[in-house]
C-alpha cells in the first residue's frame, strides 16, 4: 500500500544524500514545518521533495484549492530537516538532507492530511546494493568529474557541492554526488534521480561529464543551471 508523504514541490531536484536550504514564507509550508517541529523528538521531520515539470512535459496535476496548477515529476526524494531556524513573523529557514527516493502514486488535495499543504501517496523506490558494473562505471566516472570540475571557472567550482577532500565514496553515493554537481538542466537531473540503479546512473553521468567539460574547454561557456543542493562533507 503506498504510504503518505507532505510535498513540497519544487523548480529543483534534490538527491539522496544532499543538502538543500529553504527559505519557507508561504502560508501552507509554514503550516508544514510547525508541524513537523510539533512531532515527538524521536519521529522524522521529513516532507517529499517533488520537481515541477515544466514545457510540454505531462505528468500528475498539483492541486491547489481544488484546481490543479502545475505538474509534477513522479520520482521525487524525502528531504529531513536538521536544522531550524525561526522569525517572529512565522517564516523559517531549514536545512534539509535528501535520504531516500519514491514514486509519485497520487495526490491528496490540501487539508486531507491535516493541514494546509498538498499530501502525496508514494511507493519506496529501492536502492539495489551496489554489483560489478556499478564498481566499474565509478572509476572513469570519479575521474571525468575531476576533468569536469577543472574545466569550470575557479568562481563556478568554489560554488559546487563537492564531496569533501579525502572522502571515499561507494558506487551509489559518487553517482548521486556527480548528479548534484553537474550544472545541466532539470530534466537531466530528473533523469538522474529516476534512473534504477547506480550503474545506470554513472552511465548517463559519463556521458554528461564529456559532453559538459568538452563544451565548457571549447567555449568557455558555463550553462545557467545551478545545481539544487550541495553534498555535505
């Protein structure tokens, strides 16, 4: 049975093992993060992290007062909060961590689950234990991000959340650290979240780091895609 998740939709892609700060000022998110803050100490604080599509994209209506108003992605990921800060005027700034990943089954309209903010219902999506393909893909793949990185401008790379020096990361976790580095569009980033298994994942990030580090080597040229959060050391 799909279980319920508060969303958050977003124009970004947050993966398992990021972080992602939140200036929270809405109304029905402000709602969600009292909330959260309300529950006993030892339960998540946790809300589903959803990107909005955007284009001719087709996916699952978001409603809002009962009337849909974008479409979202149906792979998103589980954002905890691990830090908090409050204003007297209601407003938060939270500093989340992407955990694990799920699949959009079907939304809840506000108030079904108790609050202002939309509910989703969702199914785990399962992280496979990392095989030999996934421990091959992951050498060239930590080396072509080495490439990537240099290529970049010194201002652009400072800003990058990079995992930090001397930290040895397994298959899964250097293919989702690679997928919140490259500065590519959301799309690919979307791709990058949905994609079954680490293997898979560091198969399509060697792609990109070739195609981006060739681009940005021939013409200096830095894409306007920030990436949505950054890899704690």
């Amino acid at each position: 049975m799909p279980e319920r998740l508060p969303l958050f939709p977003l124009g970004a892609v947050l993966f398992p093992g990021a972080t992602l700060a939140l200036h929270v000022f809405e109304e029905r998110y402000r709602a969600l993060v009292e909330h959260l803050l309300a529950l006993p100490a030892d339960a998540p604080r946790a809300f589903g992290v959803v990107a909005i599509r955007s284009g001719r994209e087709v996916g699952q209506a978001f409603i809002e007062d009962g009337e849909p108003r974008e479409r979202l992605h149906d792979v998103g990921c589980v954002a905890e909060i691990r830090d908090v800060e409050a204003y007297s005027d209601g407003r938060f700034d939270i500093v989340t961590s992407g955990t694990r990943r799920f699949r959009l089954r079907g939304l809840e309209e506000p108030g079904a689950s108790g609050g202002p903010w939309t509910g989703g219902l969702v199914d785990w999506v399962p992280e496979p234990e990392d095989g030999p393909e996934a421990g091959q893909r992951a050498v060239p793949v930590a080396r072509m991000l080495a490439e990537y990185v240099a290529a970049l401008p010194p201002a652009v790379a400072r800003e990058l959340p990079l995992p930090g020096p001397g930290r040895e990361l397994g298959p899964t976790a250097l293919s989702y650290a690679v997928a919140n580095v490259l500065v590519v569009p959301q799309g690919e980033r979307q791709r990058l979240l949905a994609a079954p298994d680490a293997a898979s994942r560091l198969a399509v990030e060697a792609a990109l780091l070739r195609r981006e580090t060739a681009l940005v080597s021939a013409l200096g040229a830095v894409p306007l895609h920030a990436p949505a959060a950054a890899t704690p050391n």
